[in-house]
C-alpha cells in the first residue's frame, strides 16, 4: 500500500494578490516544496470554475470571483511549478457545482486507488473550505487522511473557522501533523541525492 501528497488549490487567486487572498497562503510554499520531494505519489487539485459559477457573488453566491477556469487566477501558485504531480483533478467545474472537496464530481478517489493508496496527506488552501471538505471526504472514502497543519492557511471569514475546521476533520478520523512530523516519518525521498 502507498502513501499520496494531497495538494488543494494552490493557485494565484488564493494567494498573495488574489482574487480571494487567504491570509499567509504563500507561506505554505517551503513545507509543501519540502513535502512534495519526499513523496513517491503528488496529487494536486485546483478550484476551476466557469465565470458564471454560482458561489460568485454577482451570482448570489459569497465568494468573489475566483479561479476561473483558464485565467492566469486559476494557475497553480508558481511554487508549483517544479513539483512533479501524478494527477491534477480540476473541482467546482459545473456552475452549481460546490466544489470545496476534490472528492466531489471527480476521479480523484479512484485515481488514488489505482495507485494502491492508502494514506492521504493532505496539505493547501483553504483550511476551512476546501482543505477541510476534502480531508473529510478522504476519510469518508476509506483513507487513513492526516492533515499536515503548518502547511494549510485558512480564509477565516470568521474567526475561529480554521480552528473548527480542524475539530471537524479530527472529528472525521483525520490525524493532524506537522510537516516535520510527517517528514521523519515518510521513508526514503525520491528526490534526495539527486
Ligand atoms: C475555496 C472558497 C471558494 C478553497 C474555493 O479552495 O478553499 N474556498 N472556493
Ligand atoms: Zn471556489
């Protein structure tokens, strides 16, 4: 059995000068770097909507726009851009679509198991929406799910969400670590010595 990097939507639009900046989530860079060498399998998934999507505000949603699908908002944060990924999975997609878990309408959960994954470790933005409906999902469909916690920023529209969010993905069967924690613990690195 194996073990995957989950990485929720680091994009431009959730970092600094997006469209729907989350506080600090450019400083999830370094230990998802660190993370994503030390894996064999990387997963990586993005919030991709149409420009009608209804959680946009102008659309009674309560989102600013975001993340629309193929605008430079949408690409992942340029510190993804020399990891090695083994599935990008593309969420939010239909206009009504919720798209916080990478779960939801998409191949992800399958494509992991064809990998012979059994352990998920979840990491990216944002801690009280998408990185915590996915881990929930995660756990739901039969993954042992730890979510690595120095290497997640929440949105916090109310204080206190990314705390709760971690309660309810605790809740959920998930296991919270640091990334040096999970580091010590994740075997030999492809990338090292390389
Ligand atoms: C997200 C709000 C709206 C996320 C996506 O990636 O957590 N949050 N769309
Ligand atoms: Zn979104």
């Amino acid at each position: 059995m194996a073990k995957a990097l989950l990485i929720i939507d680091f994009q431009n639009d959730f970092t600094a000068g997006g469209a729907l900046e989350v506080p600090d989530g450019d400083r999830i860079a370094a230990p998802v770097k660190r993370l994503a060498d030390s894996f064999d399998l990387v997963f990586a998934t993005r919030d991709w909507h149409p420009p009608d999507h209804a959680s946009f505000q102008a659309d009674g949603g309560p989102w600013p726009v975001h993340c629309v699908r193929d605008t430079h908002g949408a690409e992942f944060h340029p510190a993804m851009d020399d990891l090695r990924l083994d599935a990008v999975v593309d969420v939010g997609r239909g206009r009504d679509d919720q798209g916080y878990s990478g779960f939801e309408k998409s191949n992800l959960a399958q494509l992991l198991r064809e990998r012979d994954v059994d352990e998920v470790y979840v990491c990216g933005l944002a801690t009280d929406y998408c990185v915590r409906a996915s881990a929930i999902d995660a756990s739901q469909e039969g993954f042992e799910v730890t979510v690595i916690e120095d290497a997640i920023r929440g949105v916090e529209v109310d204080e206190g969400d990314s705390e709760r969010a971690l309660r309810d993905m605790r809740e959920a069967g998930a296991r919270i670590a640091t990334s040096d924690e999970v580091l010590a613990s994740a075997g030999p690195s492809r990338a090292r010595g390389v």
